[in-house]
C-alpha cells in the first residue's frame, strides 16, 4: 500500500483562476477560506509591509488568550501611567479620553481598543499584561513565532510609528520604527484570532458604543469598520475585523465576512483607488471585491460521503485476528470550499496512520470498530497542490478513516495452526518453484 507523506503544501491551487478573476489594487492583499485558511487567492502576499492598526488584533489574541488562562480578569482594574495618559490626550490620534487618576477596567478597554481602536486603551492594556510596553513587545513577538508566522516585526502594542510616542517608545526600538507584516501572517493571525477565539467578533462587530456613558468622560465610538452592516460602506454579513492607517502602511484592512454557513478573511496593505492614490474608501472597495468574488465563485461541498471506501482500498490487512482483514471507511463526510463547478476535479486519497499499521500495510488485533486507522484528503487530480495558512487548518481538509467493525484478537490454537499453514504453504510452494526449475 503506497504511503503518503505529504498531499498539501505551500502551492495554491485556485491562484491562476483568481488571479485572471480579479486584480486587487494593493501593495499586499490575500483572501482566504476562514474554516480551512485555504488560500483563495493572493498578490505580493509574502512581503513585509506596514500593518498600523491592524497590529492590534495580536494585542487582542495575547488578551484572550491571559483571559482563556486566568492571568488576568475582564472586571481587573488598572490605573492610569503616566505613558498612557499622555496617550490618551493626543486627539490627532484614535482615542478614548483616559484621566490621569482614573482607574480602568480591561473590559472597558477591550473595548475601546477592537471598536475604536484607542491606542492609550492598547497601551495600557500592554502594561497589563506585560508590566510594561517594552516587556509585552517581546511577547508578542514571541507568540508570532509560537502561531507560526513569518515576515514580521513587532515594536509595539499599537501599530503606530514609534515617532507618535515623543521619545518613550518601548525601549531597544528606533524612534521612526513601526510594525510589518505580510499579508499571509496577517491572515493568519486573523484565522487563529477568530477561530481560538470566535467571541472576538461580538465585539469586533459593535458598530457603535459609548465609552463611560454617563459620565462626563463619555465619548462616542464609532467602528472603524465602516464595512458593519449599518455604517457606511456596509456589506452583508460583515463581522470584523480591523482597520489601519499609518503614512507608512496607507489604508489597510482585515476584513471577514460570513453568510450561509461559509467565512473568508480578507486582507489588504497600503489599498488605493482606480488613480492609484491611497484613500479610506479604496480599503473597503478593495476588500469588497475579493469578498463578491469569493461569495459568488465558491461553495462548500460535500466532497467525500460519510463512510466513504477508496476504491481499492476498502479493507485493510489483519494480523492476529480472528478475520484476516476489516472493512474501513470515512467517519464523516468531508466538505471543503471549491470554485463552482469543480467539484469533481478532487481524488480522494488514504492517508494510513504509520503508527497503526506496519510497512506492508497491515493492522494487528485487536482492533476496535471506530479505531482511527488514518484519514482521506483530497488531491487535485490535474497535481497542483493546495495551499493553506496553518496546519491545523489543513486538517480540517481531511477526514478520519475508521475501522468499520471489531476485531478480535485469534486465541493461540487458531494461531498455531495459521502458523503451520503457512510454513506448510512456504514449503510446497518453494517445491513448485524448484520442479518449475527442472523442466
């Protein structure tokens, strides 16, 4: 039985049909299936370009992730550092007004950082989890690296030029230093921030909030993802996730959007309009039309059936059992997004657990009926290969093989007497060799 190692890896199979489908006027843009993280379509997706705000969304992962874990609480109270205060006044840059004796809950700030994205709210936050913003860069450079990404540099929590700090940025970055990444690694955090964390977007979707309503420290926040359904440039189930803009980065965007049961993830870098120059408005143009053409050009279908058999290799070889081999099939049916019409353009193809069975393919008793013996992936038949953001998203482009019944383990005697079959079977069939050899 033939192994294989490896069906997918790093070659995007759909790149050619999107690429002739739609130009994205982007210095980096990328779109993808927000189940999988199967790479629909992308353009200069590998180079290291300013992020701004967008960086926040690693800010949010490390937050929910100390909140998954009990290191810190959403009602936990922090008080405002003379950093974070001086933030929080500069009103060129996107804030919610903090007072220099106030104190703070992390929700509040959660808040104002994923709606509004409040750049002292980030900071203070950082302080929070890092004791300092120098201490939570080394973190979330850390966690790049633990979630796999590449093409990255952090130098602080907020996604602004270190120039906008006045000297106190966080220590061993430059003073006009700001934070890059490539369009995939953002996509990529974006997938494990919404798939580790799917509550994420019942904020990243609050279009609008008051922030300390009520008191005299109230402020309006208005998304700005102006793509929310009920503000601007609304688009039909958009749900997130992040906006940015620096005169480094220009206009950028991480979008996701989710209608009948199928999410893509967008993103775009430095986006411009039909001119060629930089503009709010040309992000969200620019992310509605990956999003049109993925809606309209994919579908998630059922490529394998629930206990579906590979032709060929319906059964596997037992050793020791009481039956000399076992029934197999898929435990579910396996769905994957496609582009319309090429639903049977994929072979599936048995991916045997090399821990379970030996060299030549063969399993041992006992074996138990719902036993993982491997899975079924699919592999285009024309031999290009799929590309996906993360392996674990790639799994979920596979399905289980099971054993479909039990098999028990043969008791010594029926053993002993396969035994002298076979030695008996070895020896007349060395003899039929040997007279063959004669005449």
């Amino acid at each position: 039985m033939i192994m294989f190692l490896s069906v997918f890896a790093g070659v995007n199979l759909n790149k050619a049909h999107a690429e002739a489908a739609i130009n994205v006027n982007a210095d980096g843009a990328i779109l993808v299936d927000g189940k999988t993280g199967k790479v629909l379509y992308e353009k200069n997706a590998d180079s290291a370009l300013g992020i701004a705000s967008m960086s926040k969304m690693m800010t949010e992962y490390i937050l929910l992730d100390s909140i998954k874990k009990g290191k810190v609480k959403w009602n936990q109270k922090y008080r405002v550092s003379d950093l974070v205060y001086k933030i929080s006044q500069r009103r060129d840059l996107s804030n919610v007004p903090l007072r220099a004796d106030g104190t703070y809950k992390v929700r509040e700030l959660y808040q104002a950082m994923a709606i509004y994205s409040a750049n002292a709210a980030t900071i203070a936050l950082a302080e929070i989890m890092g004791g300092s913003e120098t201490n939570f860069v080394k973190i979330m450079n850390a966690k790049a690296k633990e979630l796999g990404l590449k093409d990255y540099k952090f130098v602080n929590s907020t996604g602004l030029n270190n120039r906008e700090y006045k000297g106190l940025q966080p220590e061993g970055t430059g003073a006009e230093e700001e934070n890059v990444m490539s369009s995939r690694s953002v996509a990529t955090l974006a997938f494990h921030l919404i798939n580790d964390f799917p509550d994420v977007l019942k904020t990243a979707s609050t279009p609008k909030m008051v922030f300390r309503e009520g008191t005299s420290d109230q402020i309006n926040m208005i998304n700005w993802n102006w793509m929310l359904p009920s503000l601007d440039y609304g688009y039909e189930g958009m749900d997130g996730l992040k906006t940015g803009t620096t005169d480094f980065a220009g206009y950028c965007f991480t979008g996701t959007a989710s209608r009948n049961g199928q999410r893509f993830i967008t993103v775009v870098q430095n986006a411009k309009d039909a001119s060629g120059s930089g503009g709010y408005k040309a992000r969200f143009e620019e992310t509605r039309k990956m999003l049109d053409y993925a809606f309209s050009n994919y579908s998630n279908e059922k490529l394998v059936p629930k206990h579906y058999q590979v032709k060929g290799q319906k059964t596997l070889p037992v050793l020791k059992g009481k039956e000399k081999q076992v029934k197999i099939y898929t435990k579910s049916a396996l769905n994957m997004v496609v582009l319309n019409g090429e639903e049977k353009n994929y072979q599936p193809v048995l991916i045997l657990d090399k821990n379970k069975v030996n060299a030549k393919g063969e399993l041992t008793a006992p074996i138990k009926k719902g036993e993982t013996v491997g899975y079924v992936t699919l592999k285009p038949k024309n031999g290009e290969k799929a590309s996906f953001l993360t392996a674990e998203g790639q799994k979920k482009a596979q399905v289980d093989v099971v054993a479909a019944t039990d098999v028990e383990k043969a008791n010594w005697f029926v053993l002993m007497i396969r035994g002298i079959g076979n030695f008996f079977g070895d020896v007349f069939s060395g003899i039929g060799t040997t007279v063959k050899g004669w005449f």
